[in-house]
C-alpha cells in the first residue's frame, strides 16, 4: 500500500511539474514579446532588429506549442489547424508593411523574407513528424 501512495504522490509531483513547465516557458517568450515590443516602440531597436527578433520568437512559440500539442495532434482523429498554425503569416504581412513604408530596405527585407522561409521550414519539419505518426495509428493526413 506504502509503494503505492509514493508512486501516486510521484506521479502527481510529476504531472504538475510538466503541466506548469510549459505554461512557464510560453509566459518567457511572452515577456520577452512585450520587452521586444517597449523596446522598438521607445525607438531603441530598428524596424530590422524588431522583425528579426519576433522571427526567432515565433520559431520558441512554434516549438512550445508543438511540444505540448504533439500528442493530442498526433491523436485526434481530425486535423486541428488551431493548435498548429503557420507562424509566418502575420510575420509576412508586418515585413511587407514596414518595407512598402520604407523603415526596411531591399536588403533588410530579403533578410527578413530567407529568415521567413527558415521559420516555415522548422514548422513543415514538424507537421511532417506529426503526419508520420498519424499515418502510424491509422489516422487521415
């Protein structure tokens, strides 16, 4: 009885550490989004460096959500694009905003546009495992 309460106590310390490990790491990328935006808003940062930064912190979200979706992706019978959406969307729109307005230039915005495509990459890299597994169990690309 003794071993089974510990595996129970166990698995609950566990489970809460999981839960809120994520929760935590998302609420970091979400601080930081905030910092980034007061930053270029202050004009501390460029229209370039605010952009290219939001680039990399659209890969962290990507790969948070990915790792704590991946499971109930993997699982549900239908494909639900919420919990996987394309990241470089409004990416893309923001970067051609800023440079018909001309805070980028042509350089910046070719810049921008190749770290776009790394971004998209990363997340087809993704719906390609989750596609894989799916097939695995049956499941309907």
């Amino acid at each position: 009885m003794k071993i089974f309460l510990w595996f129970a106590i166990l698995f609950l310390l566990g489970s809460i550490g999981c839960t809120n490990s994520g929760n935590t790491r998302m609420k970091g990328v979400a601080v930081r989004e905030s910092k980034l935006r007061e930053s270029w808003q202050h004009n501390q940062l460029s229209t370039y460096e605010y952009l290219s930064a939001s680039i990399d912190l659209a890969h962290d979200k990507s790969v948070i959500r990915f790792d704590r979706h991946k499971a109930l992706l993997t699982r549900y019978p239908k494909w639900v694009p919420g919990f996987h959406s394309r990241p470089d969307t409004k990416l893309r729109n923001s970067i051609a905003e800023a440079y018909a307005m001309g805070r980028i230039g042509d350089s910046e915005y070719e810049s921008l546009m190749a770290q776009i495509s790394v971004l998209l990459d990363r997340w087809g890299d993704q719906r390609r495992i989750l596609t894989k597994e799916r097939f695995k169990l049956g499941y309907p690309r």
